[in-house]
C-alpha cells in the first residue's frame, strides 16, 4: 500500500460452520491485512495459515472422492478446483487462454469472500491480504454527483471491529488469479483448452468432456465455471450459444484506472486517507470511484443508453476519445468526479454493455452443474460477482465431500444448487434495484423532467427545480437508508458486506 493510504489493524476470523443450520462459530486469530506493497517482502503465514499450508502439501487425493473437471480457468474456476482439492478430491482444470496476463482491473472482497475463503485455505487468504488495499476502514458511500454533498455515509468498519470480520478490501484480478493458480497447481491446469460439450455416461455414472480440438475427458463429475456466455449452460438449457438470453442492465459502463494521488500528484477534491470507494448519483448516469492502492483509484461510469454500442456516445464521432466524451458528459459535476476524468489517459478508458442472468434454478443436469457467472451473474453495484463465486465454491465442495464411495454425487449436486440459488438470487435482485435507484436518483423535485413530458410540462418542471425543494423519493431513500442501517443489527441483517448467524454458504 502507498504511504498515503492507512491500514487500520483487524481482527479476522477463520468461519467454520459445524453443519448446513448450524450458526458459525468463529475462532480468533490475529491477522495484520496490509496494503500492497511496492516492494516484494517474504510473506509469514500466520499458524494457522502455517497449518493449512502444510495440510494441503502432504495431502494425498483419496480415491473414493468423486474426481472432478472444471470448465474455466477464472477466478471463479480456479477457486472452485482449490475448495475441492482441500477436501481431497482430484480436479483437472481447463482454460482457454495461453497464460495468465495483466488484465481488468481490481476486484472487490468483502467480508463474506473473506470468510468463505478462511474456511477454503487460510493460508491463501493470508496470500490475498498481503497484496491486497483495505478501502473498509475509510468513509465510503453515496453523494450527489452534481453538488458532491454527501447522500448517506457508510460506516463499514466499526460493525466489523464489533464482530471479528475482516475488512473490504481490493486486489488486482492477476494477483488475485495468480496467487489461486499456484495453489491449485499448474500441473492441474490445461491452458489452451476450451470444453465446447459434454455428455452424462448414466451407464457407468460419469460424465464425459468434450474439447474443442476432439479430446475426450473422463471424471465423476463436470462443473462449468466457464463466464456469463457458458457453452454448458447453453447445451443444458437448449440456449443458442451464440445468442445467450442475457439481461442487459439498462447501460454501458466505461471505466479506468488513474494515476490519483501520490506518489504521482497531490489529490485536490477527494481525501485518500479518509475515503474509501465513493458512488456519485445522478440521473441517467452515476459514477463509482474506489481506491485501489498506489495512489491509483478505478473508477466506473455508468451511462443510460441502448444496448448495443450503436449510441452516439459509444460511436464517440463528436469526441476524440472516450475521455473527451466522458469530461463533456460528466463536465457539469462535482470536481472530484471532473478531477479522476482528468488525469486518465485516454487510451485507458475502456467500454462495456453490462448484462446479468435472469435467475434460473434449472443448476444441475445430471452430473454437470453451473458455478459463478455461468449460473448467477449479477451486475457490478454490489461488488459480489467474485464473492458469490467463492461461496459457491465453499458449498459445492462441502457437498460434494460427503460423496464417499462415490456415492450420491447426483444428489450432492441437487443439494449444492438449492443451497446457493436463493442466496445469488437476491444478490441478483439487490444489484438490479441498486443500478435502477443510482440511475433515477434527482435531488431537488423537477431535476431532469422526462423527455416525453411537452414543451410546456417541461418548463414547469425546469421552474421548479429552480426553487431547490428537496426531491420527496431522495428524502425517503435517505430515511430509509438511515432507518434500515440503525433497525437491523448487523449481525442478522443479511446484506453482502455482513456476517450471518445460519451458514449461508
């Protein structure tokens, strides 16, 4: 972490459920998360990080487990063939690309990731905290992306503290992909290799995998952790492959990564020490920044347009570049919005339509099942791609544990899915009802009058955003908000960024 970032100390939790229902139990152990560093420094493994390491080297893969393949190298592949491989299963991962680069940007964890993932392999938690930025012990939340003020601040340190979780943090997605391919073992990663089929042996209760190039591969298993676009969720569920039935959010994200603060500049509007990631509304368009340690801050611009790229702004024929295009879009806002567009360089602004998938409980067929984005993507406001993936990970291999003798593999899968899908359904849910509020979001009553309103409907509404009379739907949300944070202790209140008393995992 960069000087100019603090690192509160913490206390973190191994999360061990004694059963399905049973409430967590958690066991201290103090942990130090630090920043991430500029410089390479020898990591010491906390004992029972220790522990877990040396478990996992003298573990020998038992027989009478179900062996499993993973269609997709992803973080969500990657930590699914790690969960299994602790309970001692034999996994072969395959991925499509050559090998592992530099790419995207930061991923989020918060503290439910963090748990599943002490419960998985503590030792590769104590790796991820090394090179990780803590962004869940600074001032994180809302604010008016004209005016800057703030909406509602989020206190995600203190109900931490109280409880015994750790912090939300980010990690770059290499680091994070690179530290879970050494812990899987690259002797169990095809790379280059693509499943494009699969087929169940009902007679000698397996299932086949089929590469693209023609080869064969055998196991007890198939999980197909292979993105949003999922080649076995197609052939399970009768999908064009080509034309998936993916949900379009409603608008195109353009996002970076700039230099924001030292050692590179002086930040002038935002407070790096104190902030941690800040969400600026607006209507039609909102804006999320979060630090990500080294003075570098990513940010998303989310704009409300038709899918397809075919809009002026995706066309960009007015602008020189994306970030021409963003600083005229996002020119009258706050100058801690205008300061981050600023200092990006043009070529690194990036553009995507985002999409999720409608919730589907049809998981399993046979013994192939669906894991991460191929079953529950969500769209990015929550930050729970990633997290939902590894609590995934954590029940399928929980379940699949109990298989000995190979024994109801069918029925393990079936009990997997139940147990996830409820869960990533309402992150699903949370997530679509969190773009819809970002993006209608007016703070004085008359702010943006809808374009179908005439002419002189609308020069009433003008009039009266004049006067600066609070929005009622701001002043509600703002209630509620307040409300529902100070009603619910955190403890049974089941957000993303909170424990649970039942495992949920």
């Amino acid at each position: 972490m960069s000087a100019s970032v603090a690192c509160a100390p913490v206390t973190a939790f191994a999360l061990r459920a004694a059963g399905r229902n049973s409430g967590l139990r958690p066991k201290p152990r103090a942990v130090v998360p630090r920043g991430r560093s500029l410089t390479t420094r020898a990591l010491t493994l906390t004992e029972d990080g220790q522990k877990a390491a040396d478990a996992a080297k003298a573990m020998v893969p038992r027989d009478d487990l179900p062996s499993v393949l993973v269609a997709g190298g992803g973080i969500a592949g990657l930590i699914t063939a790690l969960s299994l491989q602790r309970k001692g299963m034999k996994v072969k991962v395959f991925e499509k690309v050559k090998e592992y680069k530099l790419f995207g940007g930061p991923i989020q964890l918060q503290c439910n990731a963090q748990g599943a993932l002490d419960s998985i392999a503590p030792d590769v938690l104590e790796q991820i905290w090394e090179k990780s930025t803590i962004t869940g012990d600074r001032v994180n939340g809302l604010l008016d992306g004209v005016a800057g003020d703030w909406f509602y601040r989020f206190d995600t340190r203190q109900p931490c503290y109280n409880n015994g979780l750790p912090l939300t943090l980010v990690i770059a997605r290499y680091d994070l992909l690179d530290i879970l391919r050494n812990a899987v073992g690259q002797e169990n990663i095809l790379m280059e290799t693509v499943v494009e089929c699969y087929e169940n042996d009902t007679a000698n209760d397996q299932v086949t995998a089929t590469l693209t190039d023609g080869t064969k591969h055998t196991a007890d298993v198939l999980i197909a952790a292979d993105g949003i676009r999922s080649k076995m969720r197609a052939q399970m569920r009768r999908e064009d492959p080509e034309n998936p039935p993916l949900a379009y959010a409603g608008y195109a994200v353009y996002t970076a990564i700039c230099d924001y603060s030292a050692p590179f500049r002086e930040a002038e509007h935002t407070d790096v020490d104190r902030t941690g990631y800040q969400v600026f509304l607006g209507p039609k368009q909102y804006f999320v920044s979060s630090d990500v340690g080294n003075g570098q801050q990513q940010y998303y611009a989310f704009l409300d347009v038709p899918a397809g790229g075919d809009d002026k702004f995706a066309k960009c024929e007015e602008w020189d570049n994306y970030r021409a295009m963003l600083l005229d879009r996002f020119g009258g806002w706050c100058p801690a919005v205008v300061e981050r567009l600023q200092v990006t360089k043009p070529e690194d602004v990036e553009r995507r339509d985002v999409y999720d998938v409608i919730p589907n409980p049809f998981w399993v067929d046979g013994r192939m099942a669906l894991l991460g984005d191929s079953a529950h993507a969500v769209q990015p406001n929550l930050g729970q791609g990633g997290g939902q993936a590894i609590e995934s990970a954590y029940a399928l291999a929980d379940e699949l544990a109990k298989c000995e003798g190979k024994k109801g593999v069918k029925m393990a899968l079936m009990k997997y899915s139940s147990r996830r899908f409820l869960r990533t359904s309402s992150i699903h849910g949370l997530s679509r009802f969190s773009s819809l509020m970002n993006t209608v979001y007016r703070k004085y009553l008359g702010d943006e009058p809808y374009g179908f309103y005439p002419e002189p409907i609308q020069k009433f509404w003008n009039f009266v955003s004049g006067l600066k009379i609070p929005h009622p739907g701001s002043v509600v949300g703002q209630v509620a908000i307040m409300g529902r944070c100070g009603a619910f202790p955190i403890t049974t209140f089941r957000l993303p960024d909170c424990p649970y008393k039942t495992d949920i995992y």
